[in-house]
C-alpha cells in the first residue's frame, strides 16, 4: 500500500443514531476506494466493520472500529461508532482520534435522541460535523421533515451541499449544489454521471446555491468582501468558505445519500478528501510539559494509543494515532507512561479485522501494533530521548453498578483475567474488588452494556456468572461524646497481661478545636493535650487521637498499641461493621502493671473501651450521596423530578440548556440502583444524566434501622 504524506490524509468518526446507516456507509466508502471488493451488510453479517461476534448476534455495532479506503490519492482514515449511548465509550475515543465527525441521519426520523447525544459530544470536544442524511431510497424517507429538524435543533449553520431529486424507493439523484451539477447514479451505485441541472429544477437549485455562497462569505472577511464587490464567487472561493465555516463550527453542510444502495457516497467523499478539515488545520495538542506538539511530519516520532482490542488468535491490538513525526518498522521507542522499551516491529493499517502491513504512517495517519509488550490504551510512545505525553481520552463516568460473581470458586482467577480484557477494550466498564463490601463491583454506562458484558463472559469467556445487587459503602460515625473504661487483665499461669484505659470520645468536625474540660455522670474531666495523631482514614474522614495522660498513668510506650486498637473497631463499625470516620479520641487516665503490661494488653484495652464508648454515642449510618445532572426534554421535567423524590432525592437546582432542562440534584447511591434503566423508561430515552460522589450524609431513621437489620440477618446466616 501507498505511504500517505500529512496532507493526504483525512480522520472522520461515524456518529448518529442507532440505526442510522454508519457501518453500511462504512462499507460503501471502503467499497469505492477499492478496499474491499464487495459491499457485506447487515442482515449478511458480513460487513468489515461489524465483524464481532456480539455485533452478528445483536445486528448493531458494539464497539467502535478502525478503518480507512483511499480516494483519489487520498487517504480516509474511519472510525465506525455504536449509536447506542450505552456505549458511548467507542464514540468518544473515535472522536479524539478523528479531525472531523460525519452525522449521520436516519431520514425517516430526521433527528433522534442518539443524533442529539452525538451531536453534543461534538460539541463538547469542538469538533467539525458534516451532515449525512442517509436511506433516501427508502419509502418513508421524509427530507424535508428532517432538515426542519435538524434546523431546529442545530441552528442556522444546517447548510445544503445537496439536495435529493426523487426521494423514496427509485432514488438516484442529487442535485450538487456547490457544483451545481444533477448526479446521476446507476442502479448498483457508484460513480455518478454528471450532468447539467434540468430546466425544472434550475430554480430551486440557484436558489439554495446563492443561500450556500452567503453562508461561505459570511465566514471568511476577505470572502465577504469579494461577495460585496463582485456579488458571486468563483467554485474555489466558495469551497473556501465552505472548508473554514466547517472548521469552526459555523457551518454544518448536509449531504444526501442512500449507503445501502451506495448512491451519492462518491460525492461525499470527494468533498471529504478536497473540503474537509486536514491535520494541520486542526488544533493541536499539548504534550505534558504544556507545549503544542506541531503535526510535523519532520518532528520526533510521537504516537498515542486511543484504542486497545483483543483478537483472537492474535491477542492485543493498540491502534494508534501519529502525533509527530513518522513512524518507520522496526523503530525502537519509549513508552512514557512506563518507561519500557518497545520495538515497533510490526505496523499496520486497519479494516476492521484485516489488517495490511505498511512500512511507515506519517504525522496524522491511524495504525496498529501488535505484540507489544508493556503498551495499551491511553499511552504515549515517544523516540528515544522524548517522553511527551498528551492529555488523553477522558470517558464518563460510570452510572451503572452491578456485583458479579463467579458461580464456581474455582473461576474466580478466570473471572479476574476476563474482567481485565474486557476493561482493556472498553474502558468505560470498570472493575472495583471491594475488600470493604468483599464483592466484585462492575460499573458502566448502563444495563445494557453490563448485559453485554455478560454475554462475553458466557459465550467468549465461557465462565458462568452471577449478577447481584450491589451493597453500599456505608460508613458509621458518633453524633455525641461518650466516656468509657476498659481493663484487660488475664493473669492465669506464666506471664499475665494487664492494661487499662480510660477514653472519652466525641463526633469530630474539621477546623473543631479539642476540649479542655468534659463532664460525665456529674464528674468533671479534665483535659490537657499532650500529644495529637490526625489520621487521614484510607476510606475518608479522620481520626484524631489525643494523648491527655497526666503523672505517667500509662507510659508513652503504650500510647502507639493503643491507637491500634481503636483503628482495629473503626475499620469494623459496631453498627453494621462498615468503616467508621470523624471522631475524636482523648486518651487521659489509665493504668499499667509493672511485670505484666505490654501492647497487646493495651492494644486490647483501647480496642474495647472505644468500642463501649462508641455504642453509647448515638452512633449513626452515614451513606454515599451523588450529585446527579440530568439533562431531559421540558415535556418529561415533572416526571424526573417526582421520580427524583421517590428516590429521597433533593432538587438542588434547575436551569434550561439548549433545548433541554437540566436539573440538578443530591441522591443517596443506595437510590440510584438502574436508575438509567428507569429514566430512559421515564422520557422514552430522550434524557442524559451524569453522576458523581458528592458527600457521606446521614440515613434517615427508618432506613438506618432496616440497613442495621439487613446486616443482622446476614451475620446470622454466615
Ligand atoms: N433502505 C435503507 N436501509 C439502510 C440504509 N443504510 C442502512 N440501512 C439499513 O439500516 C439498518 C441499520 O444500518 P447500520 O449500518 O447497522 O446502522 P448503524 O448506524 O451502524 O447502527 P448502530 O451500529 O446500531 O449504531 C440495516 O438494516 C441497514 O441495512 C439505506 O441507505 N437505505
Ligand atoms: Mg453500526
């Protein structure tokens, strides 16, 4: 295969809808460049890009896959997405790696929800969108309906680059706008004959074009001005505009296809390779010393691994993008996330599972390695003596909680190697082993993604599972001050232990300062602090341990066991045995024996006075609370939020956002259990949320009395 200099070279992600044709116009561009020699498709399960087993299975594409065919000597490097938000991780990777995204719209529902998510994801990393309005042949194709919407949803940069002439079954034609020309398109698609535009559609066309040369004047000053003295513009002028107006956004040209029938796929491509943006016209990113790494083809060899797969037969596979420089077989490089040594002895370029082998990739060309030893997804290989790093793919965070367990014991060493490939290749499920909660949590974007999971885990993996609730990290804290004495004493035989402590402890709050003086059943005590451990809790929140002995009633020796003890209760709760956070101890009275003192007998003594004084300082549940963000249409607001009380959630604020309301409030985790399942049930999967820990906050009465009997229960049975 030819090598592809820099500026022979175009990245776009495949986004829109479910269902929307993106991996049947993937199919239809590798089919044109030359790449495949024949179109599969869906209902054929044998397309390039959907080549997965999971993907045969459910006709839908699962993860996001790497492409290119090339065209008229240029290179189109693909990124085939899943539409559904599920896994929406494939959607944001393809769009780091890519410099412009290709919306592709189902022109029988114009703008659907998965449209919209895309689109804001766009948004979010400012990148270029093409408009592709796909399945024109179909019946019920509606273009006009579509394009109002996509006007109404995306504003005036909606521009028409092509119009359809025959809509619906027969569809052969468009009208090219830009080159104000009729394209006519054989039965099996194609190439299509260019001819002049018929009488009786002259007026319509000269219409929309005149629309199209305003809208590219109107990006560019030196243009506008052109426009002002000469009142047109020359083709090349126009295809200025058009390529700076779709760089920053402005402008959002829509092209008119039918991917099944490769009908107007030739065109589009053709504009991608002369109109859309290139390497060098788009931002570049900043290495980890904060400088911008110019696409220089002449620069150090730098690439970044946005995607990491697993293939059978094969093992690992990291596809990468070329940030600078070139990159040759055989390279020695540096991977600056570890340090290790890598050769890049084999490279390669992808069609989904096939995979051809090339010589070198210049500055913004898309490859794959295999067999590298110590490289996977998110890291940076730089040539020796460089170790940049770019600040890399951030995926959301997780809104979906499950607890997984293998149903044979003997599986668990299986179970955790499958979980670590499955993380690998899709990094938005996340695998916890909580030693606190002793399960395996598993997070993710929502059910249907852990769903997939599983059938992985049994048809690929073949390891039987079992999917539980999961439990709650809850922690356990004092709300009043409580005083307690404790003495050890065993003195049976040979050497005897003795120890005896008296604390006092009481509910910390930061900034709090210690006490001077406590009064307990009438008697005062009093408190003069010796010496303070603040002991950041690995599970949050603190301890404070204040040394108050006076006249050396327990020796400083003692002081260290004792503070063992205390941690050994706040790591088991006496509520619930959760871990327990913000209390603060005063050691101040004690006794000791002169043969038969030692740490254990203090470490016991601490451990069981706290635990007595703890019981009787109104000990209390705190549980995890998340702030959640939920974007959702105004029809559906009263709906979310009556849910939202259902769920003891609190509305902490509301605000409206380009077409959406977006509510914002606190919910206990313990609430939050499928709630993507029931809010896409709420709004008919036209709503988005997001979620993150906010605070530990207390449980109500009732709940903390069934979660400290849900406990009971289960001690029982063990
Ligand atoms: N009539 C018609 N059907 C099409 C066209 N393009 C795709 N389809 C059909 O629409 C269905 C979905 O197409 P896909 O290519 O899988 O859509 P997708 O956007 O990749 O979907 P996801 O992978 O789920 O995001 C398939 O049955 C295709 O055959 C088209 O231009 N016309
Ligand atoms: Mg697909």
């Amino acid at each position: 295969m030819k090598t592809y200099q820099t500026d022979q070279i175009k990245n776009i992600a495949l986004l829109g809808n479910s269902g929307s044709g993106k991996t049947t116009l993937a199919e239809a561009m590798l089919f044109n460049g030359g790449v495949i020699e024949r179109r599969g498709t869906i209902d054929g399960k044998n397309t390039v890009s959907d080549y997965r087993p999971i993907e045969h299975e459910n006709g839908n594409s699962i993860y996001s896959t790497v492409l290119y065919t090339e065209f008229r000597n240029k290179k189109i490097n693909i990124f085939d997405t899943p539409g559904l938000d599920d896994f929406s991780g494939g959607v944001i990777s393809s769009l780091y790696a890519a410099d412009t995204a290709l919306l592709v719209i189902n022109v029988q529902n114009g703008v659907e929800v998965g449209t919209d998510i895309h689109f804001r994801h766009t948004e979010k990393v400012n990148k270029p969108v093409i408009i592709v309005v796909n399945g024109l042949d179909h019946e019920k194709a509606n273009f006009e309906k579509s394009l109002e919407m996509m006007k109404e949803r995306f504003g005036n940069g909606i521009i028409l680059v092509q119009y359809p002439v025959n809509e619906g079954v027969g569809f052969n034609s468009v009208i090219d706008i830009l080159k104000m020309k009729l394209l006519q398109y054989p039965k099996d698609g194609g190439a299509a004959k260019v001819s002049d535009i018929p009488a009786d559609q002259m007026d319509k066309a000269a219409e929309l074009h005149n629309t199209l040369v305003e809208k590219a004047a109107e990006s560019d000053e030196s243009l506008m001005e052109l426009f002002f003295s000469n009142d047109k513009l020359s083709e090349e002028e126009i295809r200025k505009g058009v390529a700076k107006g779709i760089l920053t956004r402005g402008m959002f040209p829509v092209f008119c296809i039918s991917a099944k029938n490769n009908i107007g796929v030739d065109d589009l491509m053709d504009f991608i390779v002369s109109e859309a943006p290139s390497i060098t016209d788009m931002p570049a990113p900043r290495n980890s010393k904060g400088n911008i790494v110019k696409p220089d083809p002449a620069g150090p060899g730098s690439v970044y691994v946005f995607k990491s797969s697993i293939e059978e037969h094969i093992g690992e596979i990291n596809y990468f993008r070329v940030y600078s420089g070139k990159i040759t077989e055989n390279l020695d490089a540096v991977n600056s996330n570890n340090g290790t040594k890598e050769r890049l002895s084999q490279l390669y370029v992808c069609a989904g599972k096939n995979r051809t082998r090339v010589p070198e990739l210049h500055t913004g060309d898309i490859g794959a390695f295999v067999k590298l030893k110590n490289t996977k997804m998110d890291h940076t290989l730089n040539v020796p003596g460089n170790d940049w790093r770019y600040e890399g793919v951030r995926f959301p965070d997780p809104k979906y909680r499950i607890a997984i367990k293998a149903q044979s014991e003997s599986d668990d060493e299986k179970l955790g190697e499958a979980l670590g490939k499955i993380h690998l290749e899709d990094p938005t499920i996340i695998i916890e082993y909580s030693k606190e909660l002793k399960q395996i949590i598993v997070h993710g974007q929502g059910e249907y993604h852990l769903n997939i999971m599983k059938w992985h885990l049994d048809n690929i993996y073949k390891i039987p599972t079992n999917f539980n609730s999961p439990k709650i990290p809850y922690r356990e804290t004092i709300t009043r001050s409580a005083q307690a004495d404790y003495r050890h004493k065993k003195q049976s035989g040979g050497a005897g232990q003795f120890g005896e402590v008296h604390l006092i402890i009481e509910p910390y709050v930061e900034g709090s300062s210690e006490q001077s003086m406590m009064k307990f059943g009438g008697k005062e005590i009093k408190l003069s602090v010796r010496g303070k451990d603040e002991v950041d809790l690995d599970w949050g929140g603190k301890l404070i341990y204040c040394n108050c002995i006076v006249g050396g009633s327990i020796d400083a020796r003692f002081m260290p066991a004792i503070l063992k003890g205390l941690m050994e209760k706040m790591e088991v709760g006496p509520l619930t045995g959760s871990y327990a956070r913000d209390i603060r101890v005063y050691v101040y009275d004690g006794k000791m024996h002169p043969v038969d003192s030692n740490e254990i007998s203090f470490r016991l003594a601490g451990r069981n006075a706290f635990s007595q004084a703890f019981k009787t300082a109104s000990p209390k549940i705190l549980e995890p609370v998340y702030e959640v963000e939920i974007m959702v249409p105004s029809d559906r607001m009263g709906d979310v939020i009556s849910d939202l009380q259902g769920r003891r959630g609190m509305v902490l604020g509301m605000s409206s956002e380009k077409r959406f309301e977006v509510i914002k409030a606190r919910v206990p985790l313990a609430e939050m259990n499928k709630y993507s399942t029931a809010l896409s049930s709420i709004t008919g999967g036209r709503a988005m949320f997001t979620m993150r820990f906010l605070e530990y906050a207390q449980v109500p009465g009732d709940v903390q009395e069934s979660v400290i009997k849900a406990y009971t229960e289960e001690e029982e049975e063990e």
